[in-house]
C-alpha cells in the first residue's frame, strides 16, 4: 500500500510538471462543449433571400412582405433575371431565391393555380431542405388564407410535440458525446502515453524487475487519469447544465454508474495499448488515429448511427463510446433510470472483463 | 594566436549564476581540457562559445569571432560533437557523412573522396551504408567526432565525448584527438573523467561556475603535490558548494 | 546546403516505419470511409403508430407513409405511453397518433386531428422526420381530395412550389462532405506532420547539431517543409483522382483556381504548425495543442454545420481560421464552377493569415534559446 502511494504520488508529480498539457486538458472539455454547444446548430436564421419577379403585384409584393417578416429570411432586394441567380448564389449575396413567373396573378384568376420556383444553394442538403421547408410552408400558408371558396372536407389536422428537446438545441446531441470523447481522450491516450513514456526511458524495467506486481504498477499509472477523468466529467456536467441549459433530467446514481464503468474501460483501453507500443509516439498515433477518429465518427456522437451502412453500424457496435453516448442521452436528456441502460452497463462491462483479461496477461511477458 | 579568448564569461538564469565570470585563453592547436563536476558550468559556457546560448555578461572571442554579435561565423569554423552523439540514426553513416560535408559547404566530390578515406581508416567500409542507429556505442562516438572534423574546421567542441564507454575505448577516442590536434585542430573538450585530464596540454577546473585552476596537468600537479588528477580535482572540489544537475 | 537538408527529410520520411503508410492511408480513410460515417442525412427514422381507428383509411395512411421512403415501421403499440416507452428505450424516433373516428370523421367532413411526436434529442432528425411526416400526411389528403372532387374551377388560391436546388441537384451528402474532407487531409499533412517532425528532433536531441552548424534560421525551416509540400500537393492531387474514380465527383469550376488557393492554404498551414513546434517540447504537448487547435478549427469552420447559423463570437472567431475559407473554395470549384474571380474572398483572407502565420513562426523560433 505504501509503495502503491509513492508511485501515484510520482505520477502526480509527472502530470503537474507539464503545465500546458494539464491546461489542454482541463479546458479543452470546456471549450468543445462551449463550440458545441453555441456554433454547432443546423437552424439557420436570417437568411438573405432575393427574388425574381418580372411582373410585380400584390400578390409578389405581400409574399416578399410574409416571408421577410419571417424570423427566417431577409431581404436583400429583386434580381433583374433568372441568369442572375447564379452568380447571386455562387458569390453568397443571397441563400434563397423566390422566382415568380410572368404571369403569377393572371394564372391563378385564369386557371387556378400558378407555380412559384424556390432555389437554394444545395451544397449543403440539409440546409437547402430546410430553407426550402421554411419558404415552402410560409407561402402555402398565405395561400390557404386566400382561400375562402374550397371546402376544406378532406383536410387533416395535424398537432405536433416535440419530445424532450421542443427547443431543439443542438447542445443535446452533442454533449454526452463530448464527455465520451474527452473521457476516453484522457484515459485512454494519456495513460497508454504515460506508460510507453517509461518504456522508453527504460525505468519500466526497473519496475518490472522489482516485486512489485504487475498489478500494483498499471493501478499506479491508471488511478491519477482516473482523478483527473473524474475532475474533467465534474467540470463537464457542471458546465453543460449552467452554460448550455443541458440537465441532467434523470437519475443522478445511473449517470455516475455509466460514468465511472466508462471511465474504467477507457483506462484499460490505454494500459492495452500501451502493451503493444513501445514508444511514445507511436502510443500517441495509434491512440489517437485508432481511438479518437473512430469515436468521433462512429460513436453517434455527432453523426446518426443509423444513416451510416451496415458495415459500419456493425463496428460501433464495438466502441465503447457508442454505448455510452447512448446510456447518456437516456439518463441525462430524456430523464431515464437505471432499467433503460441496462444493456449499455452489461456491455461496458463485457468489456472492461475482456480488456483487463487481456492486459493482465499482456503485461509482464511484453518486456522480456 | 589564440583561438579561443573569453574574458569575464557570465550566464545567469534568473537568480542563479551557472557561469561566474571566467576569463581563458586557448592557443591554436592545444588540447584544452575543461574540467569541472556535473553541474559546475562546463556545458553551460560551452554553449555560449558555440553560439548556442548569449552570454549575460563579458565577452568571447572563438577562431577570431565575437560569439554575441558574429555567431554565424562562428558556425562556419567549428565542430561541435554533443553529449548525446547526436548522428541521425535513421540515416547511413554515408548519408550522415555527405550532409554535414554539404552543410560546410564542401563539394560533393571532396565529401565521396574524403568519406571513403574515412571509413577505410575506421575500418567502417562495409558499413557504409548501415544506420547509425545499428552501431554499437563505440563506433558512433568514433564516428560523430569524424564527422565533427570532417569540414576540417579551426575548432572542434567535444562536450563529454566519451561518456558512457569503456576506458580501453576511450583510450583509442584520445587518439583520434591527438591525431586532429597535429592537424592544428584546436581540441576544447569538456569532461569528469579526471584520467582524461592527462592526455590535455591544459587544463581548467571549474567550481560552482568559477575557474579555481587553470593550468598544464603537470603543472597542478606538482603545485597541489599530487599524484594524479584525480588527487588535483578531488581537491579543489572539496570547496564545492553545488551538486550535479 | 538546402539541396541536402530536403534529401535529408526526404530520406527519413521514407525509413520511418509509420509515415509512409500512415501518408497514404489519410486519403484513403478520408475518400472511402468518412464519408459513409460523416452523414447527417436523415434516413430510417423509426416510427411507431399508435392507431385507434384501425380502419381502411387509417391503414391506407400508414402504408403510404411507409412507402415514402423516409421511415421504418417499428411496430404498433396500443397506447401513447407504451410508445413513449418505445421512445425512450430508442426503439421509436417518432410516433403517430391515429384518434378513434379517423375514417368517420373524414367522411362527415369534420377535421380529424393526428398526433406526430417526435423525439428531438437530435434536433435535425426530430425537426426533419416531423416536417416529413407532415408532407405525406398533407399529400394524403391532397390525394383523398382529388379523388372525391377532381380539379375544379374554383382552385385559384392554389399555389404549387417548385423547388430546385442548384449545385447539388440530388442533394447527395458526399457532394457536401468529400470536398471539405480533401481539406482536413492536407490540414493534417502539411500541417501536423512537419511539427511532429520539429519536435521529434527537439527530443531526440539531434536540433542541437543542427544548431551549431552554420545552417540558417531560414534554411533549416524551408528544408523542413518543402518535403511535407510536395507530399501535401500529390496527396491532395490523388485525392482529387480518387474521388472522381470513387464518387463520380468532378471540378466544376477552375483547377487553376483551386491550385493556387491550396498553395495559399499549405503556405499557411505550415506555418501554423511551426508556430505549435517553437512551443511544444515533447511529442505530448504538440499532439495536444494541435489536436486543441485543429478541434476548434473543424468545429467553426463550416466543416460539418454552417457558418451562418453560428452566432457571432463564432463567426468572428471562423474569420481566423484558414479551414473556413479553404472549404468555401472547395465547395466552391467542386460544385459551384467557381474561377479565381469568385474566389476573392477567399484568397485574400488567406492571405492575410499566410503572412501572420509564418511571421508568428520565424521570431517564435528560437535557435539560440
């Protein structure tokens, strides 16, 4: 017990001696959570829209007038002709533009209808769709006002509810995924560099030689990530709850539970590999290009799982973070116990089994 | 001539002096030792003679140029070789040998000619193109003091040339020295191998960043009446108030 | 003396048993598997209905739903809190409710009203899958509409909108992402590379030779970036290849244009990194500060959301990032055919931090430290 508290104390000494990297670390959960949070929204407001209407009227003129009193649009003024567009479009004077035929008004009093042209900028699909929503739904609305003659007998009503985000941020997707990531960034990579650290430097040897079990050693290396994982998750929460709005809707003992077990696996993500790295630098690259890429993009951290195809919705089924972005969602945005993470918990665990199998049996024979 | 002038030489790092005000001289050709403990100063002065670090105070004039306001020249006309006998591990012993001959500012013709005369002598030849970072210890000091000589430079810096290698090696490395010197190489090497002291024509002892004797080892020897360096060394130190780095 | 310092890179570049591989798989990853990830196109939404009426309509409406396209049917439940249930545990992304009377009331012509839940912890998905739910019920009742009273005279409020969307007709995703992907891949290789590569030397010891040499300031750093240039442009050129070989993807604008502005992008980037190496002492703290960096970039620069719905603090801080302006000009020369001409407003922002970049790293660099 004494010597495990040396040694944790050393590495103590280790992280704190490395002021930037302590600073990177502590603030970096902060300021993702911050971009995240505030910059990283799909909702566009304000989006500059021209129009294109050879003949003007009260129709023309009351639609430009609905749709720029939108929270949506402004705007930016009329095109002389439809060969404008382009250039309008390409050098982002406007996101949306609104082409009226020439004869808008006489067609509807003629034949009963008229069609109106909506062209966005389709780089950017999901934009363009909802822009286009946006337009579409603000014109047919004044439409159906027009309307007083038709019988509206066969319409639909339709109420919508929003379920646990009404106000959509994108702050609620994106925060249990930052926790998974910064989590397993500082378990995992930080641990597995640690350890080849002194691999190379050949004091691990020392180590191993002395009798001082295997055990005693990875616990030592791990327990000090471990606080700091802890500090990082306390600082996080605190965060997402008081700046982003984000709360912590459900039971505070299953967020700790999946928390801690995740912490747990990351840790013994990096003991593992420290096992197979025998540098630093290549502990850092395969850390960081075989840990932190996949996670970030298979974890449904940012991306929907859903719309990737089959062979990679098979592999995240394999990243721990996957099932701790999913336990969180429940747990801190829809308000759910510990009986809807249940699956999540007995992976995790499925896992920290396997991974503390394999280091324990790894760790010893690698230096000889 | 002298090819190294340094007057009241200082280097402070905040509080702490690590150089105190040491002033030497060093002739063309000698083999000047600079002796000290670990953490006496040695390196730190070496490294504003090379250019490497600005002095806090005094000046220093090496192969005729100042080290504060001419360091590039400087450059031109020295070798340097580290502690950490730093080749590039990753390259051959010949791709190690053309770039620093290139860095100098020598012909590729000169460089082929001269490598090849090189290895025949080191008995590197089949090595040629090996990576330095197969050698064994021995070969890549032998080496990288080759190649700090290779541009045949007025100085040659040598911090710690021989640390870590066994005493018959070293004996073997001092040849090398001798060799370079009666080329008119002037040697400035820094060690704490005491025994060392003896192959130099001069010596200096620094203490605590001081210089508490400067003289040839014969010299100190018989004004301290002793029978080896060692005896010198480990009587000026006993004054000493600083610990190894 | 440059001539041998560039051979030198060169030679190392090759015996590392990492780089090379790792060199070519960037372009790999970046063309054949982020793109199927890095997809925020919302497909197979879930949708559980909860159907009081069971009836011919109510059935008809759930069928053509299906058929749209947009939603897996996950199954019936009997009461809205069995489908919350559903929702909660994941197994559900939306819910309708049909009410009892559904068929009924359409034929009195009394207005039946449904209820579309939507699970908004992913914002898009909820805010899309709603709005689409809603098109498919409004075309179902164009559709009933139609077949009891065909176009008659008395339509004149009708209005149909067409959209069109212009650049990206079939609005395909890979069109969106793969361009500004290309991006992140030279980012990485003439950004990060070489600053591994500066501090690595710095560890390893072998600086200080360097530093003793008469080797300039200027010199020591150009030998240190020319290689990761000249890697960066035949990476980026066969990511070019590659992407029209794999997705059909071609410039529509000029690949003059492009070019330049990855040489203005590269100058720039390289000199970002260098600015990382003259502060970071060990492998660890360059890879954190580049990581830290390379985060906020990816993050406000329109990479995955767009600039314009940032507020703006992040759009002023977007103005600083060198990633913004190159994936507007990617975006821009892949779908709009954009020329130099339009891309003004790219070149000379980059410009800008191509200079105050590579200033920052010169007077940062410190060979006498």
């Amino acid at each position: 017990m004494h010597t495990l508290s040396a040694f944790v104390r050393k590495e103590f000494h280790h992280i704190l001696r490395d002021r930037w990297t302590l600073i990177i670390l502590l603030v970096t959960p902060i300021i993702m959570l911050v971009l995240i949070g505030f910059a990283m929204t799909t909702e566009v407001k304000g989006t500059t829209f021209m129009v294109v209407a050879p003949e003007r009227d009260v129709s023309t003129s009351e639609l430009v007038q609905i749709l720029s009193q939108s929270v949506y649009f402004t705007f930016a003024g009329y095109l002389p002709d439809e060969q404008a567009i382009d250039s309008a479009l390409r050098q982002g004077m406007a996101g949306l533009i609104v082409v009226f035929p020439s004869h808008f008004a006489s067609d509807r009093t003629n034949t009963g209808t008229s069609s109106v042209a909506v062209i966005t900028d389709g780089s950017d699909p999901n934009t363009a769709k909802t822009l286009t929503n946006y337009a579409s739904a603000i014109m047919l609305g004044w439409a159906q006002k027009q309307n007083t003659t038709i019988q509206n007998t066969l319409s639909i009503g339709i109420e919508t509810r929003l379920l646990y985000n009404p106000a959509m941020k994108g702050a609620y997707n994106f925060v249990p995924g930052v926790l998974g990531m910064i989590l397993l960034l500082i378990c995992a990579m930080m641990t597995s560099i640690s350890i080849a650290r002194e691999k190379e430097s050949g004091t691990m040897e020392i180590l191993l030689s002395s009798p001082m079990q295997p055990v005693v050693i990875i616990l030592a290396k791990t327990i000090p990530y471990f606080f700091l994982s802890c500090l990082n998750l306390v600082t996080s929460l605190a965060m997402s709850m008081t700046v982003l709005g984000v709360p912590v809707r459900g039971s505070w003992v299953a967020l700790i539970c999946v928390s801690l077990l995740y912490i747990f696996v990351g840790l013994l993500l990096g003991v593992m590999i420290s096992t197979i790295a025998n540098s630093q630098l290549v502990a850092l690259l395969v850390s960081g290009m075989g840990l932190m890429l996949p996670v970030m993009l298979l974890s449904g951290m940012m991306f929907p799982i859903e719309s990737m195809p089959f062979p990679l919705r098979l592999i995240s089924h394999i990243i721990p973070a996957r099932w701790y972005v999913s336990a969180m969602r429940k747990v801190m945005i829809k308000g759910l116990g510990f009986g809807s993470i249940l699956t999540e918990l007995t992976v995790l665990a499925c896992m920290s089994a396997v991974l503390l199998v394999i280091s324990l049996k790894k760790f010893k024979p690698r230096l000889e | 001539m002298n090819a190294i002038i340094a007057s009241n030489l200082t280097k402070k790092f905040g509080s702490f002096t690590a150089v105190d005000h040491i002033s030497f001289d060093v002739s063309e050709g000698e083999i000047f030792g600079f002796l000290g403990a670990n953490g006496a100063g040695k390196t730190t002065a070496m490294r504003m003679l090379t250019g490497l670090l600005k002095p806090t105070e005094g000046k220093a004039l090496v192969a005729g140029f100042d080290i504060k306001k001419q360091s590039e020249k400087i450059k031109a006309n020295i070798g340097y070789m580290s502690q950490r006998f730093a080749l590039y591990g990753d390259l051959t012993i010949s791709e190690n040998i053309r770039l620093f001959g290139g860095i100098y500012g020598m012909d590729a013709k000169l460089i082929a000619e001269k490598r090849d005369r090189l290895l025949d002598e080191l008995h590197l030849k089949e090595e040629k193109d090996s990576l330095v970072s197969r050698l064994p210890l021995g070969w890549k000091q032998k080496l990288a003091f080759s190649v700090s000589i290779f541009h045949e430079p007025k100085i040659v810096f040598l911090d710690e040339p021989t640390g870590g290698v066994d005493p018959a090696a070293r004996r073997r490395f001092w040849e090398m020295i001798y060799a370079a010197s009666e080329q008119g190489i002037t040697v400035f090497v820094t060690t704490h191998y005491m025994d060392e002291a003896e192959y130099c024509n001069r010596v200096s002892i620094m203490v605590d960043g001081r210089i508490e004797a400067l003289d040839s080892p014969h010299a100190l020897k018989t004004r301290y009446a002793a029978s080896s360096m060692d005896e010198v060394f480990q009587m000026i130190a006993r004054k000493a108030t600083r610990t190894a780095d | 003396m440059l001539r041998y310092l560039v051979q030198k890179e060169f030679l190392q570049i090759r015996r590392n048993p990492f780089l090379p591989r790792m060199i070519l798989m960037f372009p790999m990853m970046i063309l054949l598997v982020l793109p199927f990830a890095a997809n925020f196109d919302i497909k197979n939404i879930n949708l559980v209905v909860v159907d009081h009426d069971e009836s011919m309509l109510s059935e008809r409406l759930v069928k053509k739903i299906e058929s749209s396209g947009y939603f897996r049917l996950a199954g019936y439940c009997h009461n809205d809190s069995d489908a919350l249930g559903m929702v909660e545990l994941g197994k559900a992304d939306t819910i309708l409710e049909i009410p009892y009377g559904f068929d009924k009331d359409l034929g009195k012509g009394s207005v039946p009203e449904v209820l579309i839940s939507a699970d908004t912890v992913n914002g898009t998905k909820g805010g899309l899958g709603s709005a689409y739910l809603t098109t498919v019920i409004q075309d179902f009742s164009a559709d009933l509409l139609q077949e009891i009273q065909p176009i008659s005279g008395n339509r004149k409020s009708l209005i149909t909108i067409e959209s069109q969307y212009r650049y990206n007709p079939y609005l395909l995703y890979p069109n969106f992402m793969i361009p500004a992907l290309m991006v992140i891949g030279l980012l990485l290789i003439t950004g990060f590379l070489p600053a591994l590569n500066i501090v690595g030397e710095k560890e390893s010891g072998t600086i200080e030779s360097m530093n003793v040499t008469p080797v300039r300031k200027l010199t020591l750093i150009l030998s240190k970036l020319i290689p990761y240039w000249v890697i960066g442009f035949l990476v980026f050129s066969f990511m070019l290849v590659l992407a029209y070989f794999v997705w059909g993807l071609a410039i529509t604008g000029s690949l003059l244009a492009l070019y330049l502005a990855v040489l203005l992008f590269v100058f720039t980037i390289s000199g970002f990194g260098l600015i990382i190496s003259n502060y970071a002492n060990t492998y660890q703290q360059a890879m954190f500060m580049m990581f830290f960096f390379v985060m906020i970039f990816d993050f406000l620069s329109g990479l995955f959301t767009p600039i314009a719905s940032m507020p703006e603090w992040a759009k002023i801080i977007s103005y600083a990032s060198p990633l913004r302006y190159m994936i507007e000009v990617l975006r821009g020369v892949y779908l709009k055919g954009c020329t130099i001409s339009d891309l003004k407003g790219q070149y000379l922002p980059l410009g800008v931090l191509m200079l105050l970049f590579n200033s920052w790293a010169i007077i940062s660099y410190r060979k006498n430290s």
